[in-house]
C-alpha cells in the first residue's frame, strides 16, 4: 500500500513539477555540482523511487535483516558514487517540507540509517566493536547523495551525524588500526562542505527572487482589469487569501527569507562545529597514527 501510494504521488507530481519549472526562471545552474534544470528534475527524483521502495519493504519486516540493512546501504551510498543518486535540490520554496515527495525520500533514507545505527548499538552491547564500526561507517555514508538538497537536510543529517559520533565514542578505542582509519575517514566525511552550504544559499535565494516575480506578475495583471471583480481564489489569488502583493511587500519578504537563511546557515554550522568537537575527542582517545 506504501508503495502504491508513493509511485502514485510521483506520477501525481510530474505535471506539477512542470508547471513550476516554467514558472521558476533561474533552473539552470551551469556548475560541476549539477543542479537540476527542468527537464532533468522529475527524472532525478524518479531515480530514487526503487531504492526508496526496497528500503520501505525493509522497514515493514517484523525483523530486520541485519545483511539486508547493510547492502541497501551499500546501493544508496554506490549510488551517490556513481552519480545516478543526486542531491534532492528543490525547484520550489516549499517542497522539501511535510509529505512532499523529497521529504519522504529523505524520510526513508533516515530511517535506514536509524535501523543501521540500532544494529550497531546491539553489536555494542554483545562488545562486537568490529561489527558495530563497520554498520556506524554505513550509517555515516548511507544519507551522502541527500545531505546536501538544502538547508534543512544539511542540518538533519548533521543532527544524526552526532548520534553515530556518540556509538563511535563508544566503539572507536576497542578496535584494530584497520577499522579505526575507516572510522577517522567516515567521521572526516561528516564535516560540512563549505562550497555546498554557499551553493545551497544561493539556491535558495534564486527561488525567492523568482516566487517574488510571479507575485509582482500577478499584481499586474490585477491591477490591469478594467474594473474590479469579486475576488475568487482562482481568478484573484492575492486577494482571496486578503493579501496584496506590492514592491514594498516583496523588499520585506526578501529581508525575512534572507534572515531565516541567515539563521539556518549559523544553526547548520553550529551543529557542524559540535561535531568537529566530538571528532577531536573521539581520536584522542586512541589516536590513530599516520591519518591525519
């Protein structure tokens, strides 16, 4: 049923997704990151939809298959490698919020990486530490192709990055050379990229530049009608939800997003910061000589 419902928002979504590719006029962005431009952006979340399907079949089993867990972890993060799995950049302001299509993808990937993080916290218990780094290096790598889609799921994965820090603490000092670098080299991979962050804000301020001029589109247009008519939500949106689009009003808009993005960044750092912190606590703890 869960699967269904998903392949059926997907086809639900791909004439939405149009329309406001042709509403948005800043989609291409001509970078080595490849933001998605339109015709490329329905195939992009599509890529997704088996792997999502196959993780959402995994979570349903009344017991989870630790060798299952851990090869769908594998594909998502070959995938990511690869380049088939790509950043979920939004084309629209809002998407990546509620039930939306990117939110669940991003939903499901969590949850694997929750399922590979309590199989390692079993593997602790038992004091398997050699089990348990190998599912925590999955959990670090398993989110890699979403992490960076936007503001929001930098800041999530890096939240969850600091609970894998927390069984590394645990698991790092009782293991062999071999499995501490592959654990230095996993907890590296968790510190934030600058130049993604920057691209992630100047993303985000494209979508607010082009939201605001659709909105001065559609004040002019209304206030280009002869006379006035009743307003209706479909012939006279602004007015209908008791707004009224005017310059002013989108240079304070502006100011809000810019602010909100503003604080965002500062949280995503921060969070990044506490991480860099823990890192530096974990590998005094059995430094691992000759990785820097």
């Amino acid at each position: 049923m869960e699967a269904r419902k998903l392949l059926n928002i997907l086809m639900a979504a791909a004439p939405i997704m149009l329309m406001a590719g042709i509403a948005t006029h800043s989609r291409t962005f001509d970078d080595p990151f490849q933001w998605p431009q339109v015709s490329e952006d329905h195939k992009r979340v599509q890529t997704y939809l088996p792997i999502v399907l196959q993780t959402q079949k995994l979570m349903k089993s009344p017991m989870i298959d630790a060798t299952e867990a851990q090869t769908l972890a594998r594909n998502w993060i070959d995938g990511a490698n690869n380049g088939s799995l790509r950043p979920l950049v939004p084309v629209m302001l809002d998407e990546s919020t509620g039930g939306r299509i990117r939110a669940r993808i991003i939903d499901t990937n969590q949850a694997l990486i929750r399922i590979l993080v309590s199989i390692a916290d079993e593997q602790i218990e038992k004091r398997d530490f050699q089990g348990a780094a190998q599912n925590l290096v999955l959990a670090t790598d398993t989110g890699t192709a979403l992490k960076y889609s936007n503001h929001l799921s930098v800041y999530r994965y890096t939240l969850t990055h600091h609970s894998v820090l927390m069984r590394i603490q645990k698991v790092y000092p009782n293991v062999d050379t071999d499995s501490r670098k592959s654990l230095a080299e996993a907890m590296n991979r968790m510190k934030a990229d600058e130049d993604r962050l920057e691209k992630i804000a100047i993303r985000l301020q494209q979508l607010v530049q082009s939201e605001q001029e659709l909105n001065r589109e559609i004040h002019s247009l209304e206030s280009s009608q002869p006379e006035p008519l009743e307003a209706s939500f479909f012939e006279h949106p602004a007015q209908a939800k008791g707004e009224h689009y005017s310059y002013e009003s989108d240079a304070d808009s502006a100011i809000q997003v810019s602010e909100l993005l503003s604080l965002d960044i500062r949280q995503c750092k921060a969070a990044d910061e506490r991480n860099r912190l823990m890192i530096r606590q974990i590998m005094s703890l059995a430094p691992n000589k000759g990785f820097n």
